[in-house]
C-alpha cells in the first residue's frame, strides 16, 4: 500500500500525464538515473525475495542491513532528483524571461510599423506617396515606392519572428510541464520505494529478534530497549567512543551477562550454534564488551596483556575472549574455531598469534561479515 502521499502524488501525476497526452518525457536530463538505479535495486530485491526469503541469523542480518542501506540509496537518489529538477526548472524560468524580453523587443518595432503599413494601405493618398513623402521627380517616387515595400516586407518579417517566438514559448511552457509530471511521478516512485524498503527491512529485524530469543538470547535485558539487537542501528553505534557504547546500542550474548554490538552479536549467536552442533555445548565467553572503567582495571592488572584503554576492540563491542578449550593454542576447539569462524565473521586477529599471544581472543571483522 502506497503511503497517503504517494497515492496522492500518483494521482496528481496521472491527470498531469492524461492532460499532456501520453507518458510525460521531460527534454534531456530530466530522466535521473539515480532513480533508476533506485528502482532496478528494489527489482532486485523483489526477485530476491522471490528465490529465496533468508534461512539463518546471518542472511538475516545481511538482508535487513542491505533493505536499510537501500533506503539510504533512495533517499539520496530522491534529493539529488529534487536538485537537478530544481536546476532544470530555473533554467526553463530564465529561458521564458528571456522570450518575455523578445517578446517585449518585437513589440516595440510591430506597433509603429503596424502603424505605418495600416496607414498607407488605408489613405489613397499615402499610396501615391503625397502626404508621406514630397512630391518631386520620378526617381524620388520610385524610391518612395520601394521604401514602401521594405517596409512591408519587414512588417511580414516582424509578424513571422513573433508567431516564432510564441511558438517557442508554447513549447517551453510544455516542456515545463511535462518536466513537472515527470519529477512527480519519479519522487512517487521512490517514495513507494522507500516505503517498501522500510517495511522489509523491518520485518527482517523483527524475524532476527524473533531468532534471537528463540536462542535463548534475552534482548531487553536491563530495558536496554528492543533495537538492542537491531543490526540497521551499527552505524549510530559507531559513533560512540571505545567503552563508552550505551546499553541500547549492545545486544546480548546467548551466554548470560555477555554482549557485543549487534552485528557481532549475531555472527557470535550464528557462530554459537555451529559450535554448539560440533561440540554439544555452547562456547565458552570469559569476557566481551568491555566499558573503559572496565578496561582500565583489566589493564592495570595485567599490564602488557590487555589493550591500551580507549584502544580495544573490547571497547567497540566486538571482540570476545574466549574458555572452554578454545583459550588453549592448537585444541580441537581452537582449531575448529580457527577453522570455521570466518563463515560468520569471526577472525582471530593477526597480533594475537604473537603480540601478545592471546589465543582467547576472538574478533567480529565487519569487512569479513559484510562479504557474507
Ligand atoms: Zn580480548
């Protein structure tokens, strides 16, 4: 269902394009091609949908954050239409100033040489050049006579530049029209665009919550409110600064007390079912976001092993240390994991293999996840 604004619009476009005569066609660069970007995405989507509705927390994940960066796509297709449709219409406004000016131009020579022909064709007189011009030889009359003509003919000329000119304005004035549908009925359809995407995307987080709790994960622990979880919202996450995320912008671990932001959480909960088929019990997680107080007493108290306060990824609700085996360089579990963790986004980062060896610790690479 089309919000109330777009049938509206749709409306206003349909008797704007009936009254032209046909589809509207704006001249040139009226057709945006981010809007038809746009509208290929949301086919795109839609094809999507029909293959194949997504099965597992990751593909959830990802479906839910590529309908929301559609809606940004949209957005930014929608404004830069409005700029270019702003840019075309001032140009139409100076181009009919600027015939108005002709316009004004050529009535300024029509009257007094209307005047003049009027006047020789209605007074006999004229015509024999004896008010108009002296009586005198024959060469003054014949010149006189030819006079007349000119000025005759510029009078035809004059009448021709001035259907010209109201020709052009006619066909401005319908190139502005039809500009003006065309823009109403591409701002509709990104509007329904957007409308779709917005709907999709959230019924996708919803079905991830959903998966989520069916997994034990308790979403609104301490009332951090329901979009805990939400992985649309890691962007506004970002923007916080390392251990200081707030509550709502962390989402629960399946593992009681733990959490991370929410697109680590959900490759950790998607990670932690795949374990636990392999291994028959949940991983084991010591320890995950860590706020900076709380990093702080980790680093004084194990000076060289934990990261600079402000600097771990602790901090960003992205890393997770790990038990159960995992924290034993070489085990099963550690090798499984080191196996299988990039299927859901997990890496063990580079320097802890050496500097400092920390076999426990185990990261969400956004850049790996995003490829999933
Ligand atoms: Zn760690």
């Amino acid at each position: 269902m089309p919000s109330p604004r777009s049938a509206g619009l749709i409306a206003v476009v349909t008797a704007m394009t009936s009254l032209a005569g046909g589809p509207a066609h704006a001249s040139g660069a009226a057709h945006a091609s981010g809007a038809a970007h746009a509208s290929g995405a949301l086919r795109q989507e839609a094809a999507a949908v029909a293959i194949k509705e997504p099965t597992n927390l990751t593909e959830l994940r990802r479906e839910a954050q590529k309908a929301f960066q559609g809606i940004e796509d949209a957005n930014r297709a929608l404004k830069a239409r409005q700029k270019q449709f702003d840019a075309l219409e001032k140009r139409v406004a100076a181009k009919l100033t600027q015939l108005q000016g002709a316009d004004q131009e050529l009535a300024k020579v029509r009257q007094p040489l209307s005047e003049i022909v009027e006047y020789i064709y209605q007074d006999p007189a004229a015509n024999s050049m004896g008010s108009f011009f002296p009586a005198g030889d024959g060469t003054s009359t014949l010149r006189a006579l030819s006079d007349v003509n000119h000025i005759v003919a510029e009078q035809n000329n004059v009448v021709s530049d001035a259907s010209k000119l109201l020709q052009q304005r006619e066909q401005l004035a319908k190139e502005a029209q039809e500009l003006r549908a065309e823009n109403l009925l591409q701002e509709a359809q990104l509007d329904a665009e957007i409308d779709a995407l917005r709907k999709r995307s959230n019924t996708l987080v919803k079905s991830l919550t959903r998966a989520l709790v069916k997994l034990g994960v308790k979403v609104n622990a301490n009332n951090r409110g329901t979009g805990a979880c939400d992985p649309t919202r890691v962007d506004l996450a970002a923007q916080y600064p390392n251990g200081l995320l707030p509550r709502a912008y962390l989402c629960p671990l399946p593992q009681k007390g733990e959490e991370l932001r929410a697109d680590a959480a959900i490759a950790f909960a998607d990670l932690n079912v795949a374990y636990q088929k392999r291994f028959g019990a949940p991983i084991c997680v010591s320890d995950s976001y860590r706020s900076l107080p709380e990093q702080q007493a980790v680093y004084y108290q194990r000076p060289g092993l934990a990261a600079t306060p402000g600097k771990s990824n602790h901090g960003l609700g992205m890393a997770v240390d790990l038990c159960g085996g995992v924290q034993i360089f070489r085990s099963v579990q550690f090798n499984w994991l080191e196996a299988n963790s990039k299927r859901f986004g997990f890496i063990h980062p580079d320097w802890s293999y050496r500097s400092p060896f920390e076999p426990w610790h185990w990261e969400y690479d956004p850049k790996v996840g995003s490829l999933l």
